[in-house]
C-alpha cells in the first residue's frame, strides 16, 4: 500500500506508511508507556500532533505470502479506524492518526493514534469508587447512535469504557461489524472467537453471529455492575460469584444466566430511578435476543425518565452541533419524508453515508425515491462496503429492491465480506426477492470471504423453498 496522506476530517482513518522510525510523529510517553498488551501511551513529537497527549494501539500480523492477501489484511486492519471515524461522537473515543510501519517482510505492522483517557469503567466497579448514574444515559444514548449507524460494537465491557474528565468513552471496535438490518445466520467459530466470554450473550457464546442484540446484553451486563456498585457495594463480590457457578468456574453471562436472574430478583429492591435501571437491565439480560429491548427503545425509556427534575437522558453536549448530513441519517431512520426532503433542499448530501441504507432497510420506498432524484449514488457504500440492495434484501423490501435495480443498483455488488443482496436475501429465505434479484443477473454461485454461496445460507436456515429455486434457476441456465 502506498502512502495516502489524510488531508480532512473525512479520510482520518486512512493510514499514512512510514519507512523509517524516524518519520514516525509519536513517542513512548514516560517511564512506564505501556497500559496493557498492544496498548501504549504516547505523545506527539512533530507538525500537527507535537505535544498531544495520546494511546498508540499497534496490530502486528502475518503479511501472508503474496501481495494480494497483504492487501486483504491491512484492509481488514483499517476497517477498526474506519469504523471508530464513522461513529463519531462526544461519548466515541475520538481518533487522531493512523499508520504502518515499515517492519520486516513477513510481517504487517498498524497503528491507530486516540485520544488519551484517564481511566475505564472497570476501575469504578472496585470498592471506593462509585460509577455516576449520569453514565447510564450517556452510555444508552452512544449505543443508540452507533446503531442509528448501523454500527454494531461487538465486544462491550467495563474495560472498553473509558473514562475523561468524569465523561464515559465507547472505544475499541476492534470486531466491530457494520449491518443495517438482519445478520446472517453464522455458525463460524474460528470467526467469533474473538470475543469477551464475560459479557457475551448467550448466542455468541454458542458461536453464533453478534447482532445489535448481542450488543444490549453486553450492556445490561455493564448496567447491572454499574447499578451494584452504586447502590449495593456489597453486592459486587457476591455477583461475582454468581458469574462462576457453571461447571467451566469462568465469569459469564451467559453461562448463568438463570442464576443471574435468580440473585437479582434475590437480592435487588431499587427504588426510584435504580428500579427503572434495573428492570431494563432484567430485559436486556434475556436470554432470547428477539425479547430484549432495541437502543431506541432504552433511549426513549431514559429520556422520559427524571429524578427531582432532572431529566436523566444523555444532556452532554457535542463538540459540534448535529450537521445538516447527520438530520438527514436520523430522519431516513424514522422513515420521515417531509424531513428528509426538507434536509435536502437545505443542503445535505444525499450520499450521506448510510442515509439511503437506513430508508431502503426500513421499506421507505418513498424515501428512497426521493435521495435517488436528488443525486444520490444508487451504489453508494457504507464503511463496510454494503449498498442500499444488500440492506433492502437482508429485510425483505421487493418494493425497494424493484426501485433500486430499477435505477441500475449493481445486483452483484459485494460488501466487505464479499457478500451480495443475494446471500442476505437467501440467508432470510426471502424467495419472491429471491425471484426478482435472478431475474436482475444475479449470480448464484459468488462466494463470500468464507467460501460460502447463497446455497449455503439457505441451507443453514433450512429454506428448502429457497435451495429447490436456486437449484430450478441453475437447471434453467444450463
């Protein structure tokens, strides 16, 4: 990869590579830089950076033997920056820089340059410190913006919330994943075993793919110790235990969930603003992802909420005001037409990213309709490479699929994971999409990244409907 200098606010996590050490603007910072594994403080030495106080993440992989797979693993390794750029907020760890470093030929060397904290959440789960109970709503309100995105965390804990000038920060989205809609049902193991065991939900804990819901039991583990250690300090050790009463003797979740429940209702009698904490907390714990609360939801819950006046949603405020871009992502996600045309004649760009996504994964076709005459790029990408079919397709919108194809939408369009509208679509058992994405060309036998066809994600799901159409479609084409 060649060097790609970052000129604006946009292009932020597009790495620069440096040859020599030299070049490189940043240092140790200290006697003792390192926080822990891959993570060091340091600080700025030269131009724009020179004396800002900052943590240097630093991934160290295989190069792989041969240019093309070298270039598949540095995308993979800028898709972390990529995704901590595109979900951008006063409670997200901002990123500075990102970079390689020329090392030695076998092996890939990346860095990504953040913003400095204090501490992390973890530290005000021990005796003597107690979490604000404004986090809740700070924490709640940045999940459901992530999500707004489409963005999907993937590995929250206390560890990974940081902690400036009393304010929490979401940070590391090493494997973090960008979907807007359903996930396709995976049952990969050597894909998700990068994963906190601690918090997982039970269906990542069994191998299964991390949806947004996997993301709101993660956080109603987090609440539940935040809650403890505010109100029932004493509480804490016993919790603990209860996290190691499976067979395994390891802290999890999901292992005693039923047990986790049982203590809760054992031992926790909140009243007041805690009860409100707690009950959501007992719904996003549920052991089945369909029954849990969405982060809108929480987020509605939480803004109506007040304790002597004081409303408790999220009230800090952003380093910059919501631009007209950002107003126009929201009001595709509601599905409101007036706002969105509104955005439009004020100057927003319809290429926003995730815009004509959010409309086409909710079955906006009015929407969509209406982005698409104002210029949007029918085949505009999210960071993940997925263009508005590939949302409509994974959420069952013919409508949808019909205007975009239409409007000349690539039918064999790949997202990162070398995915099309036809993998989401089969994965669904969605067959008069199915029909109609044929009939658009279509190809059945494209792989994804894991050598999987849309065959394969029907028969994961046992859409028989969907296999005997596909296998009708490859007869007819003989």
């Amino acid at each position: 990869m060649g060097v790609c200098i970052s000129r604006g606010n946009d292009e932020l996590y597009q790495p620069r590579e440096y040859k020599e050490d030299s070049e490189i603007p940043f240092a140790p910072d200290g006697n003792a830089p390192l926080i822990c594994g891959c993570v060091e403080k340091v600080k700025g030495t030269s131009g724009r950076f020179r004396g800002l106080k900052c943590v240097r993440k630093t991934i160290i992989t295989p190069s792989g033997v041969d240019s093309s797979s070298q270039d598949v693993k540095k995308r993979k390794l800028i898709q972390e920056a990529k995704i901590l750029h595109y979900a951008r907020h006063h409670h997200v760890i901002r990123l500075i820089h990102t970079y390689f470093e020329k090392g030695n030929e076998e092996e890939i060397k990346f860095a990504v340059i953040m913003d400095r904290a204090d501490g992390n959440l973890h530290e005000y789960l021990k005796p003597g410190k107690t979490p604000s109970k404004r986090w809740f709503g700070c924490l709640i309100g940045v999940i459901h913006h992530i999500h707004t995105l489409g963005i999907r965390h993937r590995d929250i804990k206390p560890s990974n919330i940081l902690i400036k000038d009393q304010q929490v920060l979401l940070a590391d989205f090493g494997i973090s994943q960008m979907g807007l809609g359903k996930t396709m049902p995976t049952t990969n193991l050597q894909r998700n075993s990068q994963r906190t065991r601690e918090y997982c939900a039970p269906e990542v804990d069994e191998g299964r793919t991390r949806g947004r819901s996997a993301d709101i039991f993660s956080l109603g583990a987090v609440f539940l110790e935040m809650l403890v250690a505010h109100t029932y300090p004493d509480g804490y050790t016993e919790l603990s235990e209860v996290l190691k009463t499976s067979s395994s003797q390891t802290s999890s979740y999901a292992k005693n969930i039923l047990e986790i429940h049982e203590w809760i209702h054992e031992n926790l009698h909140p009243v007041d603003w805690q009860a409100t904490i707690l009950s959501s907390c007992q719904r996003m714990l549920h052991p089945d992802r369909s029954q849990r609360p969405v982060a809108e939801e929480l987020d509605s819950i939480w803004s109506s909420f007040s304790v002597s006046g004081e409303c408790m949603a999220c009230n800090c405020e952003s380093v910059a005001a919501m631009t007209e871009d950002n107003k126009l992502v929201e009001a595709c996600t509601r599905g409101s037409k007036d706002d969105v045309e509104r955005l439009l004649k004020a100057g927003a760009d319809p290429n926003t990213i995730s815009a004509i996504h959010h409309a086409a994964a909710r079955g906006s076709t009015a929407i969509v309709q209406a982005l698409l005459d104002d210029g949007t790029n029918v085949d505009v990408p999210n960071p993940v490479g997925q263009t508005a079919l590939h949302c409509a397709a994974r959420n069952g919108h013919e409508d949808v699929i019909k205007l975009l194809l239409k409007n000349g939408a690539n039918v064999n369009a790949k997202d990162e994971n070398e995915q099309t509208a036809l993998h989401g679509a089969a994965g669904q058992g969605c067959e008069s999409i199915i029909r109609v994405l044929l009939e658009g060309n279509a190809d059945v036998d494209t792989e994804d990244l894991d050598g999987d066809t849309a065959f394969h994600f029907a028969a994961r799901r046992d859409h028989s409907n969907v296999l005997d159409l596909l296998e009708r479609h490859i007869k007819e084409l003989v």
